[in-house]
C-alpha cells in the first residue's frame, strides 16, 4: 500500500484492534490536528514523523505542497502524547552533523536516539537500548524500513 497512512478513515478501528501489539507507521504529519490528537493517545503506536529538513525553505522541495508549520505544529501535538515519536531526516553526507537534529528533538522532548537520519541512500539509526549501528546501503528502501522497524520492535519487547 502507498500513500499517507494517515488518511485512512478507520485508523482509530486498527489501532484499537491491534493494541498493546506494538503498531508502527511513517508519515509526514501533513493532515489535520484532528487525526494528530487521535493518534497521539496510544501507548502501541510507533510514529516515524518524516520531517526531512530543519531547512523551512528547503521543505518545498522535499514536499511540494507541504505545510512546515503544520508539520511542526502536528509534531508538538505528537510528541506531547502517548505515543512514542521518532524523526527521520534526508541529509546529503556532506552537510551530515548530529548537533541540530539532537537539538531540534530536544525542542520536541523526543530523544536523541529516536532520530532516523537517512544520508544519499543510506540509513544510520541510532538505538538506544542496543547501542545499535543499523546501515542500510544496497537494500531497496522498504526492505531497510521494515528490517528497522522489525529491529526496533526486537529491541523495545525485550
């Protein structure tokens, strides 16, 4: 399935259905505050937030069409819930520096261990419980996003 999992009219019906199995999703918080509150209230649900860049101007092009403010908006509401918020950004490997994207989480009370930086095809996760490396370089995008989530579901239950 592709598209904003978000949207899905009967998002609150799986949630539901699935708790306390962990539940996991990526989105790029581009929707109503709404669907945010919804799903900020369960303790089960893993959110991945695509934020991509701490660049508001840069946003454009990453997501043509996309409210920074909203996402940033949607992001407060997230994070302030029970639901456990992580945030992945797209950065080029020459301007790779942790410092702003450990300070912006900390903005958002998210820890710095639960940020996804993705570098020019690459994926460097940080776990916190495993201390764990996770690069993910020849692998098709999807296959890396379920080996992370199936680690971090590993990790989480133990």
């Amino acid at each position: 399935m592709w598209g904003e999992p978000m949207l899905y009219p009967q998002l609150n019906d799986v949630l539901a259905a699935t708790a306390p199995l962990p539940a996991w999703t990526s989105t790029n918080l581009n929707f109503s505050e709404n669907r945010v509150r919804q799903m900020s209230k369960w303790k089960h649900f893993n959110v991945i937030c695509a934020i991509d860049t701490l660049d508001k101007d840069a946003y454009a092009d990453y997501r043509v069409g996309g409210d920074y403010d909203k996402v940033l908006h949607n992001l407060g509401i997230l994070s302030a819930g029970d639901c456990r918020t992580y945030l992945q950004f797209l950065v080029d490997e020459d301007e790779h520096d942790d410092a702003p994207y450990i300070e912006f989480a900390k903005r958002y009370n998210i820890s710095p261990h639960d940020i996804i930086i993705k570098l020019s095809g690459k994926i460097l996760l940080l776990n916190r419980q495993a201390n764990l490396h996770l690069v993910c370089v020849t692998l098709p995008l999807m296959v890396c996003t379920l080996i992370v989530m199936e680690i971090f579901s590993l990790v989480v239950t133990m």
